[in-house]
C-alpha cells in the first residue's frame, strides 16, 4: 500500500523552516507576520501575564523558534553570562568537571570556587578517558564546549554524556559555536544547552543575550523560577533583534561555514603560519603565528578583516586571544582566532594574504 504524504504536522520540518516560520503570530487577515515588539512591564491583571519579569511577548516568539531549532524548551537571558550563572547557581557543594571554556565561563567557575561555593576541576574534554575518569560522586555538572573557545578542540559528545549520566551527573553543552544548524546536543542526550544569542543566533553584531534550553519540563520550571527570582532578563527590543537574526541563522552558519573551510585550507599552505586548528566544521578557526608580535601585527594589518572580540557576526573579525588576561595559559601567545563571516571568500583572502605579508614572510 502507498504511503500517504506526510503533512506538515508528521514530518519534522527542516531548521531551514523552522528558523522562518516559528515564532510567527497566527495567519488571520490583519495580523502582522512578526510578533510586534512589546513594551510592557507590566499587565492588566488577571491573565497569564501580569508583569514584565515573568513573560514578554518578543521572548515567547523568539524562544519557540529557538526551542524548535534545539528540540527542547527554551528561556532567554539577558547574556549568555546570565544564562550561566543562572545554572551555577543552582550548584551547591559539589564540583564542576569543565573542559577548556569561554573564559567567563571559567572565570565564574573560578569566582564561586574562591568564594567556596563549588570546585571545579578542569579537564581536556578532546581526552574522553580522562574526562570519565574525573567524574566522582562529588561531581554535579559535566560542562562541555564543542568546539571548544579559542582553542577548536572537539568532544565525544554521546560518550561523555553516557558516562555522566551513569553516574547521575547532568550535561551542559555550550553551544554557541555550533548552533543547532551544526549540532544539536539534546538529542544526544546533554541536559541543557547553552547559548551566547549574542554570538550566532542574533548573528549581527548588535545584541547581547543569552538562552538556555532543555527537554525536562521540571527542569526547565527550575530554570524558569530561577529567571523569575533573579530577573536576569532580556528587554524586549533585544530579543525581537535576535529573532530577526534567526531567521536566516541557517543561510549564515551554511554561508560562513563555507567560507572557513576554504580559507582553513588556503592558510594551511601559508609559510607565515605554524599551525591552523579548525574542527573540519563550523565558521570559527584558529591560526598559530609564531609569536605574539606576528600575531599582533597580522591583526592590525587588515582593512575588511576588523580587530575585535566576540564572534558570530555577519562580519569577519579576528583577535590575538592572549591579548585577555584572563585567557589560558595553554593557548599559545601568537594564536589568533578567526570568526569567519559571510563575504566573499576571496576577498577575505586577499585581505589576509597582503596582512600575512606584512609579518615579515613573503606568501
Ligand atoms: C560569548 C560567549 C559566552 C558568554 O556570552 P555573553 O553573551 O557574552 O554573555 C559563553 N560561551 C561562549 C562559547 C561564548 O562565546
């Protein structure tokens, strides 16, 4: 017997669609196609609503097309530093067992050890033995980043979160560097995602936000009184920005991606540069000069490529990492990384290769 098409409703539609058509008001004549932005801090009473701290339309719309693209229930912060917070505040006693992470990331791990509310032990999460065999009973949260910010190590993500969750631990994957078009840790079992909005999803440079998404309804009520509690909550502007963002996020990781790989493969043959580390996917990559003067002058020597932190723009930017007190030590002084945008790949090459050649090497 043949098979009956599929509708929309059985067929999981692809994050092409879902990144366009979640988060719309209903189709009925005079309706607008965007969720209007709304500024409210607070509602008649008697609803669902009541004040601004709790809900806000742009959230709504913005988290259900977030949560659709990660398979999961999502909740935006005011930053993806909030949004972490939010979980190491729920952290008591125990230890964090975080491979090499966004440096606020183990900034905050390392606030609230001094402050002996937690440990932490750092571990190489690209070593999946080593990361196993440093989860205990003290353990309370494996926090993986894949790929890892700066240094483009990968995770066996299914591995690690078996082992975890054998011994009840739960998983958090920072994501940011992935998105949901590259990888989509939920379904690989982690317990809560994690994003930096301001980074891919908002895609745009414009923005500072942050979000969280689970498939624990419990959990995410946990997650969802925490926001209510604290109020690290995102303006309504913000979001609404980021929700127009993701509406091509798919077109801009596929776009930059690309770009990327062509350029990774173009520097690997470059006499100027030691070493390239890029995790064979994804926008971002590293380039390792042989030292910080190289790398500084590289970064000052481009007229498209901007000298700037943060990542995930449209734009492509690129910074010496060390320049960062705070930066690891393990990440060598003449690394710089590289957030590639969606321009023409040639001339992003072009503009490199005549910096490259200011270092001192001919191409
Ligand atoms: C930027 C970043 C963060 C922090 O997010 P903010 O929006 O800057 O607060 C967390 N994780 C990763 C991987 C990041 O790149």
């Amino acid at each position: 017997m043949a098979e009956s098409p599929e509708s929309p409703e059985t067929h999981a539609l692809k994050p092409e669609t879902i990144a366009v058509q979640a988060g719309r008001p209903v189709h009925e004549p005079d309706q607008p196609l965007n969720v209007p932005i709304s500024m409210a801090s607070t509602y008649v009473g008697g609803g669902d609503k009541e004040y601004g701290r709790y809900t806000n339309d742009a959230w709504v719309a913005f988290e259900s097309a977030l949560g659709a693209l990660e398979h999961g229930e999502a909740l935006t912060f005011s930053s993806g530093q909030a949004a972490t917070a939010t979980i190491l505040d729920l952290v008591n006693d125990s230890t964090v067992v975080c491979g090499q992470a966004y440096l606020g990331t183990t900034g905050q791990l390392a606030d609230l050890e001094a402050r002996g509310r937690l440990r932490t032990k750092l571990v190489d999460i690209s070593d999946t033995e080593s990361v196993i065999a440093a989860l205990d009973d003290d353990t309370a949260i494996l926090w993986i980043e894949s790929p890892t910010n700066p240094e483009m190590q990968l995770a066996d993500l299914p591995a690690l979160i078996a082992a975890a969750h054998e011994r009840d631990i739960r998983v958090v994957v920072d994501n940011t560097l992935a998105t949901p078009i590259l990888q989509q840790p939920l379904l690989l079992g982690a317990d809560i995602v994690l994003h930096s909005v301001t980074k891919y999803l908002a895609g745009h440079s414009d923005v500072n936000l942050g979000a969280l998404v689970v498939r624990d309804p419990d959990l995410f009520s946990v997650l969802k009184g925490r926001r209510d509690l604290i109020g690290a909550i995102p303006g309504p502007f913000e979001v609404w920005l980021a929700l127009r963002g993701l509406r091509t996020l798919p077109l801009r990781v596929r776009a930059a991606s690309a770009n990327a790989a062509e350029l990774a493969r173009r520097l690997e043959e470059h006499p100027a540069i030691d070493e390239v580390r890029y995790p064979g996917t994804g926008a971002m990559l590293a380039v390792v000069l042989p030292t910080a003067e190289a790398a500084e002058l590289l970064t000052h020597s481009t007229t498209l490529w901007v000298h700037a932190t943060s990542l995930g723009g449209v734009e492509s930017t690129f910074e010496r990492r060390r320049r960062w007190k705070g930066e690891s030590t393990d990440v060598p002084e003449g690394l710089v990384r590289l957030s590639v945008g969606i321009e023409d790949v040639d001339d992003l090459w072009m503009d490199l290769q005549q910096a490259l050649s200011s270092v001192g090497l001919p191409r």
